[in-house]
C-alpha cells in the first residue's frame, strides 16, 4: 500500500493537471462565446466587455 507522503504527491499532480485543464477548457468556451454576435450573447446573459475581462484574468502572466 501506497504511503501517505507518496499518496499526496499523486493527488498534487492530479490536481494540478485537472486545474490546467479546467482553465485550457474555459478559455477555449471564453473564445467561442466571443464568436458570438451581442444580442446572442445578451439572450444568454453574457456581455462581451464581461468576457474579455475574464479571458485577460484567465491567465495573469
């Protein structure tokens, strides 16, 4: 059986990959959303300033 020390390393590294791909998928949804014309954004309770806003968060380097 795995020890504690080497079973916390594992799940570091899982977690780490799980939040690099969380933010590789919201970014890609981000610019997809940005495709979008205003008023399909607006019926769907986005904005565009909104969603740029977060593209330029997403990634602070």
């Amino acid at each position: 059986m795995a020890s504690p020390t080497r079973r916390n390393v594992f799940r570091n590294a899982l977690d780490a990959v799980v939040e690099a791909r969380s933010r590789q998928a919201a970014s890609y949804v981000n610019g997809a959303l940005l495709m979008l014309d205003d008023e399909t954004l607006r019926a769907h309770g986005y904005s565009r300033d909104a969603l740029k806003k977060r593209a330029r968060s997403a990634y602070p380097f």
